[in-house]
C-alpha cells in the first residue's frame, strides 16, 4: 500500500525479520538496508541479539511514523502463522 505523503515527511517501513528458531521479529525503519545490517551485527534490537535474522521477511509501507508504529503493533499481536500468511 503506498500513500501519498508531503515532501518533508519521513518514509518509515515496518518490517518482520524471520530469525534462528523460526522466530518472527517485527520493527519500523526508515532505512531497511541499515537496519537490517545493525540486527545482524548485534547491534539492533536486544531480541535479535538472541535470536540472529536470517532474513528480511517482508516489509510494508512506506507510512508517516505514527502509521508505522501502529501497523507494527498491529503485526505483533498476530499469531505466527498470520504473519506467514502476510507474505503470502
């Protein structure tokens, strides 16, 4: 889904990592490449310091923050099976 937003508005991406374990990590970025590389190098989330990503899942967006932040909450109170079924 992609939104028309003003020129000045940052774009901000929620993401879901799939993890060692078969674990889902879900988060928000605005640079899903920096990201990424600073979960890999432990220096993401305290989540994905125990559980390294294996791959980015999937990534939707691009949202304001606010919409973001609620689609990432959102995403996090689903089951995993939903959220594999988001990739779908």
């Amino acid at each position: 889904m992609h939104l028309i937003m003003p020129v000045l508005e940052q774009r901000w991406w929620v993401y879901i990592l799939r993890c060692q374990g078969d674990v889902f990590y879900t988060g928000i970025t605005t640079d899903m490449a920096r990201r990424f590389k600073a979960h890999q190098e432990g220096m993401g989330a305290r989540y994905t310091r125990s559980h390294k990503p294996v791959e980015i899942w999937c990534q939707f967006g691009p949202y304001t923050k606010n919409q973001a932040l609620r689609e990432e909450r959102r995403i996090k109170k689903l089951s995993h099976q939903a959220k594999e079924e988001l990739r779908a």
